[in-house]
C-alpha cells in the first residue's frame, strides 16, 4: 500500500511539475505582451496628446517676450563725497540716476530729493576709500543705495540706480 502511495505522490508531482512549467511559458509569454501594450500605449497617448498641444507650446515658444515697461529715468545729478577717514584729501564725485518701476513718480521723487541726496551722501560719507574703489564692492553699494531710495519713495517704485559718472580722486 505504501508502494501504491508512493507511485501517486510521484505521479501526482510528475503532474504538477509540467502544470508548473506550462504555466511558467505562458506567464513569461504573457509578460512580455503586457509590457508591449504598456509601451504602444505611452506611445499612443504621447503622440496624442503632443497633437493636441503642441501648436499652443510652439505658439507660446516662438512668441515675442513681454516687454518690460521703463517708465523713465530720473537724474539725482552730482555728488560730492569725502569718504571716511581722509580728512578732507580725497573725494568722490558720483552722478546717479533711477529707473522708475511705476508711472507719476517724477513729481514724488522730485520733491524727496533732498532727502534721498542725504541719505546717499550720508551712505557714501561713511564708507572707506578701499570699499569705494573696490570694483566687486560697487554692485553691493548699487543695491543698498537702490534699497535706500526705495524706502524714501516707496516699495519696488526705483527699478535700478545707475552710476552714470563714479570719479574718485
């Protein structure tokens, strides 16, 4: 009896075997024909959905950029400076101007600059001649003055501040 057993257990294994490898063909078969329709589907719907928008993107692409709007240059003109610490025997003469950001801010600026002139001088005054001669030093000096007289006007109303004329002698 144990034989009979024995003979069926191995037969029944014998089956499951080829069951087992029968379905291990159909399973890589299957697969790979899923990940066939997955690609040709990514395809499909790139190519359909590059249709439908790509003259948008193309328009959008090849379109002039917005331009932006200058609203004008104010001239602060002249000013001398004796920086700090050399007694009078050096001076720096800078003439600024502003760009503007927003419109009707001449009449504004024009009655501020006298202050805006003190705060820039009062700036420059307190700076050594080795910061004011500096190269690398004059764009961080450009954009505390712009910061300054931004303040005094009011928020973003000087788009960039300008050295027109930056003579130290």
């Amino acid at each position: 009896m144990d034989e009979i057993e024995n003979e069926l257990t191995n037969e029944e294994s014998e089956e499951v075997v080829e069951k087992k490898s029968g379905s291990s063909k159909f399973s890589a078969i299957g697969k790979y024909f899923l990940l066939l329709v997955i690609i040709v589907g990514q395809g499909v719907g790139a190519y359909f959905l590059i249709d439908m928008f790509y003259p948008k993107v193309y328009a959008r692409m090849n379109s002039e950029p917005p331009k932006e709007q200058v609203f004008g240059m104010y001239d602060l003109g002249s000013l001398v400076v004796n920086p700090a610490n050399t007694n009078g025997k050096r001076i720096l003469m800078v003439e600024i101007s502003l760009e503007l950001n927003k419109e009707g801010l001449y009449p504004v600026i024009e009655g501020l600059e006298p202050k805006i002139k003190q705060q820039i001088n009062d700036y420059l005054s307190a700076m050594t001649t080795e910061q004011l001669i500096n190269v690398f030093d004059r764009d961080v000096i450009r954009g505390n003055l712009k910061e300054m007289v931004n303040s005094v006007v009011g928020e973003n109303s000087v788009r960039d501040l300008y050295f027109v004329r930056y003579i130290m002698q």
